[in-house]
C-alpha cells in the first residue's frame, strides 16, 4: 500500500496523503462488524506511534516474517504501551530499500 501511495499511476500523489500502519497479530473477538481484544488494542498502540508513511509491527510478527527474507525490518526499540503491563519491543518494516 505504501509503495502505491509513491506510484506515478496513483492519482492523488500531489496532495500528501501519507498512511500509517500499525500491525500485530493475536486473538480477536468479533461482534457483529466490530473487532475487539487485546491484539486489536496493541495494534491501534502501535499505529498511534508510526509516523507518516511508517510501517511499525509488534515482536510475533517480526518473529514470524523476519526469517522468510521477503522484508527488512529495523528496531525502533521498546515501548510502554497502554494496557500492557511490559515494554513492547517494535520493529518498523522497510519497505523503501529495494
């Protein structure tokens, strides 16, 4: 999605417009069209802390796709998170390096 923003093709490339992620990965518990528990809670943390056109993931998924070699991620360290009793270790994915 990120590189799709920076694409000539993308029509409204001239105004700005910047998306931030923020991605875990966890239990849900679905109510109608509501998602609710404590994955979706650290991952609108996260998104919260990403900058504009940052990716930031929580440490199971950087477990889970660091060895698979398709992203390059980079530290951005720990962090307190609301409703989280420890520190959570974040990574940001580098999606710009080719």
């Amino acid at each position: 999605m990120q590189k799709e923003l920076l694409s000539p093709e993308f029509p409204f490339k001239d105004t700005g417009l910047a998306i931030r992620m923020g991605m875990t990965v966890g239990e849900l518990i679905r109510e109608e069209q509501d998602l609710f528990g404590m994955s979706v809670v650290m991952a609108a943390w996260i998104d919260a802390m990403a900058g504009a056109g940052q990716i930031l993931t929580s440490q199971i998924v950087y477990d889970l796709l660091s060895s698979a070699g398709q992203f390059k991620f980079d530290s951005v360290g720990e962090h307190t998170l609301k409703g989280f009793a420890e520190a959570q270790k974040l990574y940001e994915i580098n999606w710009r390096q080719e």
